[in-house]
C-alpha cells in the first residue's frame, strides 16, 4: 500500500529566540506536520518544552501538531497537551506501565495516538495496542538529541511494522536527510521526521528534497 509521504520538521532544531518566526517559515514549505518533542530530563537526558510553549506557537501555524512525549508517565501531561494543541501525541513504550491505557486516554480527548519504539525494542507488543494506535514512530536513532548518525539497521524493523501492519503511518525519527529519507521510505516509512537536517539550510528546498 503506498501511502502519503508526510514531511514532519522537528522544532528541537529551530532558532528559540525567534520561535514565530520559525513556525511561520516552515509553513510556507510542503511540511504538513510539525514535530513537537517534549523531554523531561528523565527518560532521556536532555530537557526541551512542555506545552507553554506548544499553546504559545500554535496561534502562528495551521501545520498538524505531532508532539512526541519523551517523558516518564506521560499520562500525566497528555491533557495539558492536548489542550496546548496538539492533533497526535506519541508515547514511548518504556515510559509508562500502562501503555494500552495511557493510548487509550489520548484518543478519549479526540486526537490521534501513536506509541514510540527505541532501537534496541522489539516490536511484538504492537499487537497488544495496535487496535487503538494512529502511528508507529521507529526512532532511528538513541532519543534524546539531535543530529545523531540514521542507525541502518531500522530499516528492517520498519519493513517488518509495514507488512505487518499496511494500513497504519509510520514515522521515522533521527539522523533523516535527503539520503536516508530514502532507505527510511523505500523500508515503508511514509512519516519522516527532520530536524537539524530542514533548519540548517534553505527551509523550502530542504523539505522538498525528502519527498
């Protein structure tokens, strides 16, 4: 099944002193979505935004807000996400006990709902939630920090989620530029997220050459 290739630029790789700015610019291109990651200096060490800054930007952009909850029990703050204006909330596996029931409070406030895989995760539980999920984000590289080297060896685990599952959108995270944004999309990838790769040069003709 060939689906949309969706362009999701990651804001963790914007310009924070002019954030407007930012928001504006990257929706003048082909990006549909805007990748939101929220960290807590806890499950991944390293510490971002919360949803002050989500509410803040989400006046400035008509783009679909994908925020991925890099956090411990990212039960709590899904409600406060959702009301800063996020359409999809992602969650990681790891992060909670209670993952089924963590995925199924997100759809309970009308948004979509997508569960986060590290590399070194095996896909089997998808199964056990893939009734209630939205999207699959493959993280091609450790979460945590950007601009991190594209791990190769995704690639089969996205081919294996694509037949598996044909229907649903998966997303990749990590290390995509116009060279791996190919391998990610012929594994079956048809979400790609891009950070340091989009906001370091010419924005429109950046996007562009991940289609």
């Amino acid at each position: 099944m060939n689906k949309e290739i969706i362009i999701a630029p990651s804001l963790l790789a914007a310009d924070f002193s002019r954030l407007k700015e930012e928001v504006i610019e990257i929706g003048k291109t082909r990006a549909k979505w805007l990748h939101l990651d929220v960290m807590d200096g806890n499950f991944v060490p390293n510490i971002s935004f919360g949803a002050d800054i989500i509410k803040a930007i989400r006046p400035h952009s008509n783009l679909y807000f994908d925020a991925h909850l890099m956090i411990e029990k990212p039960e709590w703050y899904i409600e406060s996400i959702v009301k800063a204006g996020a359409d999809n909330i992602t969650i990681h596996v790891e992060s909670t006990k209670h993952l089924h029931r963590a995925l199924q409070l997100i759809k309970s406030y009308g948004v979509k709902a997508g569960v986060s895989i590290n590399p070194s995760t095996d896909i089997d539980f998808l199964d056990n939630v893939i009734e209630v999920l939205d999207l699959i984000l493959v993280m091609t590289v450790n979460p945590g920090f950007g601009g991190q080297k594209f791990i190769d060896a995704m690639c089969q685990k996205i081919k294996r989620i694509r037949e598996k599952y044909p229907h649903i959108d998966i997303q990749v995270d990590g290390g995509i530029n116009n060279k791996t944004a190919i391998l990610a999309k012929n594994a079956g990838a048809n979400v790609l997220v891009a950070g340091s790769y989009v906001f370091s040069g010419n924005y429109e003709e950046r996007v562009n050459s991940l289609f």
